[in-house]
C-alpha cells in the first residue's frame, strides 16, 4: 500500500469553527489531492498540488483552502465549516513519469461531521 | 472536458454469476482509464488501468476491461463473483498531457448474493 496517512480519522466539529485535515505521504510523489466523498456524486476535486507551493483549484474549491510547505504534507482548511461540509475527505497522490497514467493512490479518508 | 458516465448506481449479482459494470467516458483526446474499488469504511484500491498498451486490461482480483474507441466505453467485468467482491466501483478517466487530474463516475455499488 502507497505510505498514506490522513489525520485525523474521524471529527465532529460546530457550524463556523475552522477544521484542518492533514494529509502525509512517505513516496516522495509530486502531485497530491483532496476529494470529497458525498453519496450519489462520486468523488470530486477540491484542490491539488503539483509541488511544494504549488497549488490550484478543482471543481468544488468554495469554502475551502490549502496548503503544502513541504513535499509529504498537504493540508485541507475549512476556514468556517459548514454543514454542507460534512463529508468523506480522501487525500490521493500520483506521481507523473513518462508514460505513465497518473494513477492515483489513496489513503485512508477522514469522516467530517459539522453540527 | 471529460467526463465519465457509469450505468447502474447498483447491480446485483448471485455468487458464481458474471459480473458487467458499465462506464462509458467523455474525452476530447485519447484518455487513460481505470477502475477503483472501494470497500466499506477504506480508501479506493486502484484495480486496473488502460494506458493504449492493450485494449483488454487484466487487473486484480480476477477483474478485467475492454477499451472499445468506437463505443467509448471501458466496462469492467469478471467471469465469476465472489461474495468478496462486493464493494463499490469507480471509473475515472484522465486525459493526460498536462491535465494531470482524474474525473471520476459516480461510482457503482455491487452487491453479490449467496
């Protein structure tokens, strides 16, 4: 299993308090995500990294932002947690090398609840 | 823009029966494609990928797809289920170059019945 680490695993938090979820990776991959799990919508991107500092929007960035001061950590903030915000959030990595696919790989999930 | 489109947000199969999960993507240019798996409570465990190698894709646990160009499809299927098979799926589609993020389905749930 791809060394992936997401912390922490479970949280409840209260409509408006800030929430930071982290995510460590032990492959030394470039490219890292964060995804949020919600029934019926699959997976969607909420920001990725492609380098230390180097970070961009996905589809469903509203609310959130990110950071990456070193290569292995990527942090996820709710600066004002909402309860649309309760979710599954999934933190991936990939690694792009000449002809490969970008695969991703995953790590465990963090399970968000805001009451 | 890509997209992926999977057919059936639940299929029910009996042990021992073939299974078929349907994915049908959208790309402006020749993609990659994978299949993922999720089981309750875990991470997705990627189970195979297309990379224009080869059309039939053979991955873990028994499972294999076919990249059909013309039908835009890359269903994913297994001969026999096993009730360990039940978890839910996931196509993703990824258009390479520079675009280096993966669109995926909205996933499949299997069910494998005794």
């Amino acid at each position: 299993d791809a060394g992936i680490t997401q912390s922490p695993r479970h949280k409840v938090t209260e409509t408006g308090t800030p929430v930071t979820l982290r995510c460590h990776q032990t492959e030394n991959h470039r490219y890292m995500y964060w995804y949020r799990q919600d029934p019926g919508h699959g997976l969607r991107l909420i920001h990725y990294s492609y380098g230390v500092k180097d970070t961009d929007k996905g589809e469903v960035s509203d609310g959130y932002s990110v950071s990456r001061s070193k290569t292995e950590d990527f942090l996820l903030t709710l600066e004002s947690a909402t309860s649309s915000q309760t979710s599954v959030y999934f933190c991936a990595i990939s690694e792009r090398e000449t002809g490969y696919a970008y695969e991703q790989y995953f790590g465990p999930g963090t399970r968000l609840t805001v009451t | 823009a890509q997209s992926v489109t999977q057919l059936g947000s639940h299929v029910s199969v009996s042990e021992g029966a073939l299974v078929l999960l349907r994915c049908n993507y959208s790309s402006s240019v020749p993609p990659y494609l994978f299949w993922y798996v999720q089981y309750p409570n875990q991470g997705l465990q990627l189970l195979l990928k297309y990379t224009s190698a080869a059309t039939l894709v053979k991955g873990i646990n028994g499972f294999e797809a076919e990249f059909k160009k013309s039908e835009t499809s890359f269903h994913l299927t297994k001969p026999s289920a096993h009730m360990s098979d039940a978890a839910e799926y996931f196509c993703a589609v990824s258009s390479g170059g520079s675009n280096y993020k993966l669109t995926f389905g909205k996933g499949t749930l299997l069910t494998v019945n005794p």
